[in-house]
C-alpha cells in the first residue's frame, strides 16, 4: 500500500486579539497594514491532526497555502512544527482573489500534487487496482496514467467550465468543471442531469 499523503491547507489571517480603530479602511476592507497577521488557528488545528496522524501512519504532511510571499511564515511555522513539505502559490494574478477563485487554484494545486507516481498517490493506486481487477490492459492503464500527469506527448485541451444554474426551490447554484475540449456537450447534458434532480 502506497505511503498515505496529507495536505493541510493553511492561510495568515489578520489578528483580531487588539482590534483598533485602524482595522478598517474607508472602502471597507481589512486595513491589514494595521493588524498582524497569524496562523489561522483553525488551520492550525487540522495541521496538528494531520501531523499526529502522521505519527500513527506512515504518512507525508504537505502544507498548502495561496497568498502573497509573506505567507512564506505558515509555511515556516508548519515546518517547525514537523510538516514535511510546503507549497506557496504566489502571483500578483491571485490578489483580490475570492473564495471561489482562491478554492479552485487550490483545488488544482491539490490535484497537480497526485502526480502519476503511485507510491505517492493513493486514489491513482486504487483505480489502477480496480483497473487491473476489471482486465483493463496494462498499456492502456500506463497511456491514461500518462496522459494524465501531461507526460504522454498527446495534447490535450481542457476547458474549465463554470455553470450558473437554478435548482429545486429556486436554490441558485455555481458549479465549476473540467473537461476535455472534446466534451463540452456531455459535459452540459450532464450538469443538466444533476440539476434537474
């Protein structure tokens, strides 16, 4: 069984302890210039759960954050606190970014860090387990591994598709899905589907 791989996802927030007038600015917004910024202590919890996990398994803690290159200081801190890697997305393309936004670049970093190694990525272990139990063909397994870590030579265009729909009891929804260029229209039929249930 491949080595279990925790991600933990972090971020700084503005500390709250000694609020001041200055907090806010005008527009609005968090004057962040006027408070410090800290380990969110949530995402402290779970990286704690995640690093005592690693201490009952044999597991690998990777710590994830997406910010401005002072977030740098998380990732230190997860450091010392026995994490056993860490990532900082960082572009001034990300700045403003929304929950939405923020949570899909995060999402991609989480899938990119799978990778097509199966000692280190237990779902791609799994499926080719069932892959094998099913008698897929083991070059076919190989091609689709291949192709999905982006090492095969084939191109493949995916489109990132992001819906706006309304569901049962008028109940608004956002739904966000990759596909193959090639799959648009099942891809639709399919959000359809869902949405109509």
């Amino acid at each position: 069984m491949p080595q279990l791989r925790i991600v933990v996802l972090v971020k700084q927030v503005p500390d709250t302890a000694n609020v001041t007038g200055e907090a806010m600015k005008e527009d609005g917004t968090i004057n962040r210039a006027a408070l410090p910024a800290v380990f969110n202590p949530e995402d402290l919890n779970a990286l704690e759960e995640a690093l005592k996990l690693k201490d009952r398994r044999d597991a690998r803690v990777t710590v994830l954050t997406m910010g401005p290159p002072a977030a740098v200081q998380v990732l230190r801190e997860s450091l010392y606190r026995g994490a056993d890697e860490v990532i900082l997305l960082t572009d001034k393309a990300f700045a403003g970014a929304d929950t939405l936004a923020t949570s899909y670049a995060l999402s991609l970093a989480v899938q990119k860090l799978g990778g097509a190694d199966l000692a280190g990525n237990p779902t791609l272990y799994d499926a080719v387990q069932k892959a094998k139990k099913t008698s897929v063909p083991n070059d076919n397994i190989d091609r689709a591994i291949k192709r999905g870590a982006g090492i095969s030579g084939e191109s493949i265009e995916y489109l990132n598709i992001i819906y706006e729909a309304y569901g049962p009891n008028g109940v608004a929804l956002m739904v966000a899905q990759v596909v193959a260029e090639h799959v648009p229209t099942v891809a639709v039929a399919g959000q359809r589907r869902v949405v109509d249930r």
